[in-house]
C-alpha cells in the first residue's frame, strides 16, 4: 500500500487530486493532521486561491513545521499550484512570509498586449530538467491546465523542471529539488499527461518503500 498524506488547509477541492492518486493505485488520504503526515509515505500540498489565507491557515492547524519535516524526511513530496507558491520566502500578492523552504519569490504577470492575466487554460510545457522521473511516458512538451495571475522565481535557476511561455514571458512551471517536486499547473485537470504525472509520482513513491535498506557492519 502506498499511502500519501494530502493536506487538507481549506485551500481548494482536494477530492480530484486524489481521484488522480487513486486510480495511479496508491492510497490517498486528506488531512490535516501532523500525525497523518508523519506516518505517510509521501505528501502532496495542494491548493487554490490567495498566498496570505494560504499560509495562516497552514499556521492555525499547526501544518508548516510537518510540512518542512516531511520535506527534511526525504519521503516524496509534490506541491500543485499555490503548494508550489507557499514553499518560497514570500509573494507580490500579500505580506506574509512564506515557508522559506526555496529561496526565492512569487512574482506577478507583467501586463502586455495580447495576454490575459490570469493565465488561464492549456499550455505547453518545456522541460528544463528533461530526465526527472515525473515527466516518463509524457512526451515532449506536453500540454497541461494553468490559472494563475503569479508564478514562482526561485533563486537558483538549477531548480527549475519545467518553463512555460505566456506573452512574452518565461517563468517556472515546476521545480524539483532532491524529494520535492512541485508544479505550477493542475496535473488532475491536465487530461492524460496530467494523470501520467501523478501516476509517476506514485510509482516514485512506491519505488522509494521497495527500496532495500542500507547494509551497515
């Protein structure tokens, strides 16, 4: 069994994220529990709506100290959407300090003509990290679903997976760092490549639980 701890904080529909989990075969469950988190072989930090609501309600149900542990832990874990946008220092969109788990910020769309802001709807990847276990059997550039008004702008380039064009405009799509990965898109609205996604993740996950232990003398 392949449990993975979806982080309940009243930050958007989490019930189609782990149809996406579930039918990849793992066993999802929505919480907001520290002890379901501890306990879990991955985590994934969904969300939509605002960074300020975002991050005090993390901190009312006493969620950012488990979050960076599970992260610290080296289990899997996948952010989506605004999980992607909590995980850096701070965002454009309010005051609050973010997780500061990546350093860097979340930066809005500059306006320009012939874009609409938010971006909203298909668009194709390019990836940055072209070998990352999350991107097997999805061919080159995908499409996948986006709406956001923001995007994240971390610090150490190296850490991008993916970019996306809007406009003008290239900015990070994923970022993968060791354990965590994380996306600006929706891969649970993202059709058959969005679905392949999650299915990767959980057989990242379950690969990481049939690993053998360490011999030591």
């Amino acid at each position: 069994m392949v449990l993975i701890a979806t982080i309940d904080y009243d930050m958007g529909n989490l019930h189609s994220a782990c149809k996406g989990l579930e039918n990849a075969g793992a066993t999802p469950i929505i919480t907001d529990s520290p002890s379901d988190i501890d306990r879990a072989d991955a985590v994934v930090l969904p969300g939509v709506g605002a960074f300020d609501p975002a991050v005090q309600h993390l901190r009312s149900r006493n969620l950012i100290e488990p979050i960076k542990r599970a992260i610290a832990s080296g289990k899997p874990f996948l952010g989506i959407c605004l999980g992607l946008q909590i995980l850096f220092d701070g965002s454009e969109e309010g005051s609050e300090p973010g997780l500061g788990i990546i350093p860097g910020m979340v930066r809005r769309f500059q306006i320009e003509p012939g874009i609409t802001i938010p971006h909203m709807g298909w668009n194709r990847l390019n990836f940055t990290q072209p070998n990352l276990p999350l991107w097997q059997n999805i061919g080159e550039n995908p499409y996948v679903y986006f709406v956001h008004s923001y995007y994240v702008d971390p610090k150490d380039p190296a850490i991008r997976a993916a970019t996306v064009t809007h406009g003008s405009q290239i900015v990070t799509a994923a970022i993968a760092r060791d354990n965590l990965t994380a996306v600006q898109f929706h891969p649970e609205k993202s059709s058959t490549a969005g679905l392949q996604i999650l299915s990767n993740f959980v057989a990242q996950v379950r690969s990481q639980i049939d690993a053998p232990d360490p011999v030591t003398c």
